[in-house]
C-alpha cells in the first residue's frame, strides 16, 4: 500500500522546504556531525546578529544552526 499524497498549502511550503533541508542534512552527515555543524552556523549567526548589517544574515543562521542541532539530537 503507499501512502496518499498530501498537499501542502502554498503559505506552508517555504516551512516544509526548509524542515525538509534539515533532514535531509541529518540524514546526509549523521547525527554528531549535524549537531556540531548547527552549533557552528549558531554561533557564526550569533556573531553576525551583533552587527546591525549581519543582522539581516544572522539571524536566520542562527535559528537554520538551532534547527539542526534539534533535529540532530532527537
């Protein structure tokens, strides 16, 4: 049996893309390598966050690195 195929709202699928990147970098590079790796892109938007031009960058460097680390663990 295969399993319906569910559409997803075109409001929702920048969010499901990028969920979808996530797991697909997980399942690529295993799970320590994608903690370290997010915490790296944490850190590197954390940085950028402090300048208010590396803001615009920084910022979702950040929450893409903390997503990964999330996803990396569990």
């Amino acid at each position: 049996m295969t399993k319906p195929e569910r559409r997803t709202p075109c409001l929702l699928w920048p969010f499901v893309a990028i969920i979808k990147l996530v797991v697909g970098i997980v399942s690529l590079t295993g799970r320590l390598i994608a903690v370290l790796l997010g915490l790296v892109l944490f850190i590197t938007g954390t940085i950028l966050t402090v300048t208010v031009i590396g803001a615009v960058i920084g910022i979702p460097l950040a929450m893409f690195g903390i997503m990964i680390m999330v996803r990396g663990l569990w």
